[in-house]
C-alpha cells in the first residue's frame, strides 16, 4: 500500500528558464562612464545581432515571421548584416500572431511577469509582459538623472508619481526605478497618486513639508497644471529644492524654462529630464545635461541646426540612449527602429515616430563644423562631469496621423465618430482638421477645426452637444483619454473651431482632408 507522503508527491514540470541578458552592476555602470564612442556604435550592432538570433531561435512567431521574406537566417553573421532583417511593426508581427507565441518560449510559465497595456486607441489594447530587466534598465536612467541632478543624495527627498497609473506603463515603470534607488541607498520616499490632483496636493501639503528635497514625475502638460494651480491649494514650490520628470510627449526650451521659472530651478541642464519610453520597451531614452545643451545649442545656431536634425520646420525631443538595454536605428524614410525587450522582444521594430540616430562623435563633428566646440560649451554650462559618450536618438513623435493630449494618443477617426451625431450633421459636413496647441500660458489643448455646412453661418447652437460628443467617442476608444478625464476633466476637452463651408486654410475643394496639423 502506498503511504499517504508518496501519494501526495508532486512531480512538477520543469520548464527552462531564460538566463537574464542585463543585470545592473557597478561593472555597468563604470562602462557608461569610460566607454568611446566607437564602443558604443560596436556595442549596437552586437546587441541587435545577439536579439535577432535569440528572437529566431526561442520566438516561434519570428521564426515564421522573418521566414516569409525569404532571407536565410544563417546569412546574418554580423554587424553589418543586421540592416537586412526586415523591421517588424504592429500590423505585420503583433497582430498577426497569437499573443503566447509571440513570447519567449517557456517565459509565461516560468518568470514573474508584468502586464502593461498599449493605450488601445488603435482599436484592441495590445498586452506587454515584462520581466525585472525592464525595470533596471528604467532604475539606471532615473540614477543617472539624480546623480546628475545637484540633488544631496544625502538628504530625504520625496519622489511624487503622478503619470497615470493601472495597466499603463508609466506610473508602475516610475516606481519601480525610484522604488530600486532607494533600495541602493539614496533617502527616497516614493507616493503613487497617479493624476488624481486631490492626492497630490493633500500629498504637498501634508507630506512634502517634512522634506527639503522633492522630484515630481508626470506628463508635461499636467505637471505644468501641477505648478500652476499649487497656490490655491496654498502650496509654494520655492519651499523645495525640485525636480521634475517628464514622459510621453516633446516640450520646447521655453516650456522648461517656465517650469523652471515657476519652481525656482536654477540649471537648465540638471533639472529637469524628458524620457522616451514606450509601453512596449520601457524607458528607452532620456534627456541629458549633453543633449539638452545640443539642442540648445541649435536652437542659437541655424547651421548647426541643420546638421543635427532632418527636419527644420520642428523642434525634436533629442536623448540619450545606452545600446546595452534599448538599440535604436533610422531607417531610410526616417523611421526609427527600436531593438530590445525581454519576455516579448522587439527585433528592429518600426515605433511609429519618425527621426534619427546619430554618435557622440557625428555631434562633435557637426559641432566642429559649425565653429563650435562640444568640449568647450560643456565646461562652459557646468556639466562636463556628466558627459558620457552615448549615441543619440532624435524623434518627433508619431508618424502616423495622431496628436498627443496629456499623454493619450488621439486617433482622427475617433474624433470622426464623435461628429457622426445625427444631431449635429444639419450644421457640420464631418470635415476637420485636429491639432494639439499651447495658449499663453503654455497650457495644452486639443484644437478642432470643424467645417460648417454651406448655408450655416454659426455653429454656436451646437458647440457645447460637439464637445460632448467628441469626448463620449474618445473616452470609449482610448482608456489612457478616458482616464485623463476623469482625472482633469475640461482639460482634456476638445476646443471647437468654426470654419466657412470650404474655407482654403483647411477645407479647400478638390484636395484630400488633412485631419491631422501639426502645431
């Protein structure tokens, strides 16, 4: 007879775990700070191949992805190799698809992870699992960033998480990386309100006063709302030393220099940091005091200008990015390629924002070029012991036709829907033209330009049903819009623009619809 103890034996699977590719150490960290350039550009070529290989042979859907163009796997041997691995993109790999086959193999069964969820503003919202990598590799920017920032590592400082929380990347991503600091040490306290002003400013007023030191972390416009409205809550920012933390969207110099102004920020280079991140990779890049002081540098100097970026006509968000956690390339038509991931990876994955990618060395020749000296103007702003000899990543946001609000991403055709109202449409022919702008004060809003039918004059009777129409569709299409509502409310509403029947500025006959401008 088989005792009781043998019975109730388990025999439990084994499942083969994958050995983690990044762990942060001091080696690391030393690595950022001696590297060259030239070690850099190595390092991104290495780091896309060694993806590529573990993507083909632990990623069933790759394998049958990169199978169809007909290319040879063992044809891609070295860096020079990997231009030719056809890009993927949401339409032709993350769709189509199952969502299991797409991770590693044996990774949902074996490691802890994180589920993070694209807006859905596309449609579906597509899920991200992510392991532990993603949140060091998240912890080693936000690091640098402090160690960077003239902060005293030594006094209490109170971090302030106000990017949106749930299934969104940016509020849970935050956390993690500020939650890994203080575990190295460094006095953080870390409060989690999300954009629920309420609790933040219950936060500052009950909180913060025991503290000299405070970070604030949020999307650009609703920390410039954060500032803003601090004296009515009797909040006085000039009680901290601050910093801030952006994510999501770009921001002009001016924008930077009025949240300095408002906080009494001193350096313009140290206090403040723009991240690009994503749902699907994490943080990929960030602003630093050097590439602050770059695209400072051009906005003074046309040529230079010029030189750095491919378009004139628009200011880019310009970052730093390390080759070890997220590798960025552009492609011929100006799109960028993204490599990285851990459960799920990206293997020269086409993100949708259009820019460019260019070495430490490629700007000090540009600079060179244009008679100035990066070495030089480093000292001369006070950070030339911040200088590390990262490549850089330019972008202008999203290729496709959307604008950003408060960090959601806004879909014409979802705006389309909301003028679909058989209320409306004996007033409007459902023409428009979208665009995010700033007032006076730098506040962001979403402008819509809406076309009058031919014989109405004034579209007044119906602008208050448009604006409640338009905000029902983009909250039932995008959760990200959905919660920025109920957090901020009118914020987010749409501001309505009248336009003449076929007025030329945007609805001139015969030509395709523009629905989206940019500001």
């Amino acid at each position: 007879m088989r005792s009781s103890r043998s019975a109730a034996r388990v025999v439990k699977k084994k499942v083969p775990t994958r050995p983690r590719s990044f762990v942060v150490s001091p080696s690391f960290i030393a690595k950022l700070r001696t590297n060259g350039s030239a070690d850099w550009a190595r390092a991104t070529s290495t780091f896309i191949l060694k993806h590529f290989k573990d993507a083909y042979k632990n990623v069933s859907a790759y394998r049958h992805f990169f199978e169809r163009p007909g290319i040879d796997a063992s044809s891609i041997r070295s860096g020079r190799d990997v231009k030719r691995i056809p890009p993927i993109t949401k339409a032709n790999y993350l769709r189509v698809h199952p969502w299991e086959k797409l991770c590693v193999a044996g990774s949902l069964a074996s490691e802890p992870l994180v589920l993070t969820a694209t807006s859905g503003s596309t449609g579906q919202p597509f899920y991200i699992p992510r392991t532990d990598e993603v949140h060091d590799a998240s912890m080693v920017f936000h690091r640098l960033f402090m160690e960077r920032s003239g902060l005293d590592p030594t006094k209490p400082t109170l971090v302030v998480v106000a990017f949106g929380m749930g299934v969104w990347i940016g509020g849970i991503i935050t956390y993690e990386a500020f939650r890994r600091i203080a575990e190295g040490g460094w006095p953080l306290t870390v409060i989690t309100p999300g954009m629920n002003k309420k609790e933040i400013f219950e936060a500052l007023t009950h909180v913060a006063p025991a503290y000299e030191q405070v970070v604030l972390c949020g999307y650009p416009p609703f920390v410039k709302d954060l500032i803003d409205d601090a004296p009515e809550h009797g909040v006085d920012w000039k009680q901290w030393d601050v910093r801030i933390v952006c994510a999501a969207e770009a921001f002009s110099e001016h924008f930077r220099e009025y949240l300095m102004q408002k906080t009494s920020m001193k350096d313009p280079y140290r206090s403040v940091m723009n991240i690009y991140g994503s749902a699907e990779l994490g943080t990929m890049a960030t602003e630093t005091p050097l590439s602050v002081l770059l695209r400072r540098l051009a906005i003074k100097h046309e040529a230079l200008y010029y030189k750095l970026f491919s378009e004139a006509h628009r200011l880019p968000t310009l970052a730093q990015f390390i080759p070890d956690l997220v590798s960025f390339e552009a492609g011929a038509g100006g799109e960028i390629y993204a490599t990285g991931g851990t459960a799920l990876p990206f293997i020269r994955y086409d993100i949708g924002d259009q820019g460019g990618v260019f070495s430490y060395a490629d700007a000090v020749q540009m600079c060179t070029e244009v008679g100035i000296s990066l070495a030089a103007e480093a000292r001369h702003a006070g950070i030339d012991d911040t200088v590390m000899e990262l490549p850089f990543v330019y972008l202008y946001e999203r290729a496709d036709l959307s604008v950003k609000l408060y960090g959601a991403i806004i879909y014409p055709e979802h705006v389309k829907i909301g003028l679909q109202n058989p209320i409306l449409e004996k007033f409007i022919t459902g023409r428009f033209t979208m665009t995010t702008e700033h007032d006076t004060k730098h506040n962001e809003y979403l402008e819509v330009n809406v076309e009058l039918q031919r014989n109405v004059k004034d579209g007044e009777p119906i602008r208050a049903a448009l604006v409640e129409s338009i905000v029902k569709s983009l909250s039932s299409s995008s959760g990200e819009y959905k919660n920025n509502h109920v957090s901020i409310g009118d914020r987010v509403s749409p501001r309505i623009v009248f336009w003449p029947h076929e007025h030329p500025k945007y609805f001139h006959p015969g030509i395709k619809q523009r629905w989206v401008m940019r500001p």
